[in-house]
C-alpha cells in the first residue's frame, strides 16, 4: 500500500521515545526540532542523554518499559535495544491507536520517519516508503543542494508574493506574476538584489 504523507503538528503532544542508548539520543535530538514534549522512558541513560536531561531537553520516566507509561503518548519511537520489549511496544501502541515507530524494523512500524532537508522556511520529507532508508538520505543530500537557491530567498518570494495577493484583484495578472517567482530569471535577480519589492518585479516585467 502506498504510504500517505503527512506534516505533524506536535506543540503539546507527547512525544515518547523508549530506551536510553546512542540510537534514543539521536531520535530525541529529532524530536527536539519539532516538539516541545518529550518523554524519555528507559532504565538509564547514555551521557549525552543524560546532559540533554540536566537542561531539561525532556522529562524522564526511569523505568522499565510498562503499558501503561505510554497512555497519554500521541507519538511514541521504540528505540531498545530488546526486540520482544519493542514488539510488546508495537502490540500495545497499535490496541491504543498511537503513532508508532520502531528503529530499523519498517515491517512493525505505523509510520515512517524520512530523511529531510529542512532550509530557511523550506521543509523537504524524502521516503522510500522504508524499504532502503540509506538511499532516502542519498536523495536527501542532492536534493539540499537542488532547492538552496530556493531556501536562500523563501522570505523575499513569501513578501513578493503576499504583496501581489493584496494589490492586484485581477485573477490572470495575480497568476502571471506568482508564477513569474518561480523564474529562474527571477530567481537570479533577487538573488544579486536587483529586485527586492513589488515595483521592482513589475517594472521588470513591464507590468502596470
């Protein structure tokens, strides 16, 4: 079945992470990008864990894994390094109706995780639907170079854009200059600072 891709809202939504290792670290130092509500449940934690923890990067629930450590979890990543502990995550995730990931086991997971490329506004997911994840992150670094001309100047094309929005009322010539943004002409002036407002565009493009 073909997966159906998704942004995740997560402003304060439980993420859990379960374990305490170098593969928990990197799913919680994810998690921080986009989650203000993390919960940390593991037994112990590795040092780099443990210094996230001292500056209260995530609360921490010191504990074996229980069913009932994950009942107010919206987003939950099994990271231990005990498959049978992570199945029993998957079974109780799945009775609960959570979001489940389990690290390097797409077969049990109910979502993936997709290597992104995350420019200045531009926020880029690339999957291969969990069947070659190394190859998703060698898309992922060609296409960082591919839409840096775009990241670069996403906040002049926002103003340029919200600007033609207010001014013209006229469908056609509102669609015309829209997509004149998109130019790579254009895209090269703005860049070397040629054009940096609307009256500057429209003289450009010889548009009242």
């Amino acid at each position: 079945m073909i997966l159906y891709p998704i942004c995740l809202k997560l402003d304060n939504m439980t993420c859990c992470v379960i374990g305490g290792g170098s593969v928990a670290l990197r799913k919680v130092r994810s998690l921080l990008k986009s989650s203000d509500k993390i919960m940390v449940i593991s037994p112990d934690l590795c040092p780099q864990l443990k210094k996230l923890y001292k500056k209260k990067a995530f609360e921490y629930q010191k504990a074996e894994y229980k069913r009932k450590l994950i009942k107010n979890a919206f987003l939950i990543i099994a990271a231990t390094n005990d498959q049978k502990v992570n199945t029993q995550i998957v079974q109780d995730a799945n009775k609960m109706g959570k979001l489940i990931n389990v690290v390097d086991v797409p077969r049990q997971c109910n979502f993936y995780l997709p290597a992104v490329v995350n420019k200045k506004g531009i926020l880029l997911s690339i999957s291969t639907q969990g069947a070659f994840p190394g190859l998703a992150k060698k898309i992922r670094q060609a296409a960082a170079v591919m839409i840096k001309k775009y990241a670069d100047n996403v906040r002049i094309l926002t103003k340029l854009r919200d600007a033609i929005k207010i001014k013209y009322k006229d469908k056609k010539i509102k669609k015309k200059l829209i997509n004149a943004l998109l130019d790579d002409r254009i895209l090269e002036l703005i860049s070397n600072k040629e054009i940096g407002n609307l009256d500057q565009l429209t003289a450009y493009l010889n548009i009242l």
